[in-house]
C-alpha cells in the first residue's frame, strides 16, 4: 500500500513550451501533496505545498506563476513548468501525505526527469 | 528554524564492514527525524524515523539510528553492508510530523567487494 506514482517518468521538451507532470497517490488519500526539485548530486529542495482544493504554499524563491501547481482531488496534483527554459532541467520529485494537521507518514513518488532543449 | 548536516558527502566501505552515516540537526523546537535512501533515478524509500519516542530506532534492512540530543546527532548504522546497500542516503528534519521536511546534502555510500 501507499503507493505514489508519477507522470511521465522523463520528459524532454523545447525551451518556451510548458510541462506538466502529474502526480498520484494510488491506494490512499493525501490530505497534503508536496513537490521538491533535486538538481543532480544534490539534495532535495521543498518547492512547495498543496492541500487539496486550496492554493499552493510556495518556498521562497520559487516562482509561482513558473511552476503552476493544481490539486484538485486527493489523489491527483499537478505541476505544471510554464515557458520551460535549460535551467528548469531538473528531477521533480512529489510526495503525499496522510493524516491530519501533523501528518502521519509522507510517500514519495518515482520522480520525474525533465530536460529542456 | 530547522537544518541538517551530513558529514561525509561520499563514504565507501567493504563488503560486511560497517556502515555509519554521520547526520547533525539544529532545530528550535523538538524535532522528528528521518532516514532515506534513494537509488538512481528514483524516488525516496523511508529507512527509519524518530518521533521522540525511543531514542534507538530500527529501521528496514538491518538500519537503526540513535537519536542523541545532547549531540544533536541521529547518525545511521548498519553493522554489516551489503552490496545492494550502495545508494544515496539523506537524513532529514522536521518539527513535527512530516509536514515540512528538511533534507540533508545526502551521502552516497559505495560498497566494494
């Protein structure tokens, strides 16, 4: 069980188009869903975070008018890298969580590799 | 405010030797600790987690980490690698279930014949 499933697994795209990777929780519902970027060989950084039905908390530094996050159900949110550009390249990892105010258990997805043209 | 060390971005260890992977946290308020593993292109895979019950936690795959809070420390062991143990290990922080996690630079274990 908690498992937590991402898509595509790798995307390659032209620099100006946009992306959008979705991210499921597949056995459960995730009150809160959380997206990090990780640059290679480094570590992973909180870009931000969505409960289901509200807008987005976004990290400081990130830009949310780049990086669209959408989380309309329980079980689905959405990333969406709009005018991607070289430097968006990255590996995007999601998570889910479950449990209340103070989650329980946090179940991250496979990642997604995007390069961008 | 909430950050992790891990000292030691590459650590390489023999077949059965033992494993110790070094984590330093700083945090303002009592906080919960986590150990990952990442294997290439993937995602993240919880080792083990301290939610300050007891201070020695077992984790999966023979991992246990001590929570010292007079050091400010939950460093990882095992006492004997395995080759599949060869990963990326992050440690990570959080003051108060996983609602905001905190990761370390990680460490990539090698683990040679």
């Amino acid at each position: 069980g908690a498992v937590v499933s991402q898509h595509p697994s790798r995307v390659i795209c032209k620099s100006g188009t946009s992306v959008k990777i979705e991210c499921r929780s597949l056995d459960f519902q995730a009150t809160t869903m959380f997206w990090y970027r990780q640059f290679p060989k480094q570590s992973l950084m909180l870009m931000a975070t969505s409960n289901e039905g509200s807008k987005a908390t976004y990290e400081q530094g990130v830009e949310k008018d780049k990086f669209l996050i959408n989380h309309a159900s329980l079980t689905l949110s959405t990333l969406t890298v709009t005018s991607a550009h070289p430097e968006d390249s990255s590996f995007y990892i999601c998570s889910a969580g479950v449990g209340g105010p103070n989650l329980n258990e946090q179940f991250f997805g496979p990642g997604t590799r995007l390069t961008v043209l | 405010a909430q950050s992790v060390t891990q000292l030691g971005s590459h650590v390489s260890v023999s077949e059965g030797a033992l494993v110790l992977l070094r984590c330093n946290y700083s945090s303002s308020v009592p906080p919960y600790l986590f150990w990952y593993v990442q294997y290439p292109n993937q995602g993240l895979q919880l080792l083990l987690k301290y939610t300050s019950a007891a201070t020695l936690v077992k984790g999966i795959n023979g991992f246990e980490a001590e929570f010292k809070k007079s050091e400010t420390s939950f460093h990882l062991t095992k006492p004997s690698a395995h080759m599949s143990d060869a990963a990326e290990y992050f440690c990570a922080v959080s003051g108060g279930g996983y609602n905001k996690l905190i990761f370390g630079a990680g460490t990539r274990l090698a683990v040679h014949p």
